[in-house]
C-alpha cells in the first residue's frame, strides 16, 4: 500500500477553515450555553414551582437524548414544526447550544448549591435582596469552583461539533470527509483529521488541568 500525505498539504487552505469554523462553533456554543445555563440554573433554584418543573424537565430532557438526535431533529423536524429554515450552520449551533446549556445549567446549580446558605441569609439580614446576595456573594464564589468544569465542558464541546458534520456543517470533520471521498486517501485523512483535533486539543485538556489544580477549593 502506498501513502501519499501531500493530498493533507494540498487540502490545507480546506482544513484549516474547517478548523477556523470547529472554533466559530465552540466559541458561539459557549457565548449562549453559559448565560442560558445561569438562567436556568437560577429558575431551577429559586423560580415559582411550575416554571422550576418547566426548567428541570428541560434539563433532564437534553441531558438524555444523544446530541446527534438533537442535531437530526433541529435539522429535519423543526423546519416542518416551525416552518423555520435554518442553514445548517445555524442549525449546528442551536442543537449544540440546547445540549450544553442543560449540562451548564447543572454546573451551575451545583456550584451555587456548594455555598453555605447562611451565607444569603447573612447578606439578606445586611438589607440584600436575594438577587442581591446570588450577585454579589454567592455567584463570585461559585464561579471558582466552576470555572474548572466549564472548562472541562468546553474541551468535550471542541470534540463534539464533529457531530454537526452529518447535516453537511463545514467543519473539520466534514471538510476531512469530503477531502477523503474526493481522493480516496481514506488513511491519510482519518489520521490527518486525528493528529489535527489531537493537537488542538491537549492544550486546551492540559489547560483545564491547570485550572483544576489552581482552583481548587479546600474546605
């Protein structure tokens, strides 16, 4: 068997904006996951009975279904629920944003739910409102102790947008696809597309390791 990895330079411009769009993905998912993950945790909390089931059924909902069936169903079905077309660009971003909001939302729970509640009862006896208090005393200090899993979320995320390449996303994983089916280097370009993620992605898993052991929260 002969291998030719040239067909891996001479598809460079290709990879590389697919990698540039796994990186678009990443960063729109998070920019939406973590302030929605901070609502919903918050309702879930706090909110009148019926809208915290409304917010824990969400949660339970996404974090159980495979995020490629999410990807399927926003693509194939919403269109013909909503009427709404979506390119799949924008598709990819919204199954994913759904996912990682519910996990983030459970992140988030938890670590509000780490701090001592007298902790609000104080800052409520000082005049606070509850909002007040999760602002200015309870969230800075959830946020040590989360950061690290954001981080973690993040990384699994990274790999994950491979997933969107099924509704034809122009991705890395898609991009490798294509270039291998146009080709035929099936073996050059799966071990191209995994040296690739493979080095986009320890410094990103060596970085959480660093925030894990900086951050870490003895009590």
């Amino acid at each position: 068997m002969t291998l030719d990895w040239s067909v891996v330079w001479q598809h460079r411009d290709a990879l590389i904006a697919g990698t540039a769009t796994t990186f678009l993905l990443t960063i729109a998912t998070m920019a939406i996951a973590v302030p929605c993950g901070v609502v919903v945790a918050v309702l879930r909390l706090y909110a009148w009975r019926p809208v915290r089931a409304l917010a824990t059924s969400y949660v339970e909902l996404f974090r159980n279904l495979p995020l490629i069936l999410v990807v399927y169903w926003a693509f194939y079905v919403l269109p013909i629920l909503t009427g709404l077309g979506l390119s799949p660009l924008a598709t990819g971003l919204a199954a994913l944003s759904l996912n990682v909001t519910a996990y983030n939302a459970e992140t988030f729970r938890a670590g509000i739910n780490s701090i001592r509640r007298g902790q609000v009862e104080a800052a409520m006896a000082l005049g606070m409102t509850r909002a007040q208090a999760l602002r200015r005393v309870i969230v800075p200090q959830a946020l040590r102790r989360i950061l690290p899993v954001l981080a973690s979320t993040w990384v699994s995320l990274f790999k994950d947008t491979s997933l969107v390449s099924v509704i034809a996303v122009t991705e890395l994983a898609y991009v490798s696809m294509q270039v291998r089916a146009q080709t035929f280097r099936v073996l050059e370009m799966l071990t191209a597309m995994a040296v690739l993620y493979w080095l986009l992605g320890y410094p990103q898993a060596k970085l959480v390791d660093w925030m894990q052991r900086r951050m870490k929260v003895t009590e």
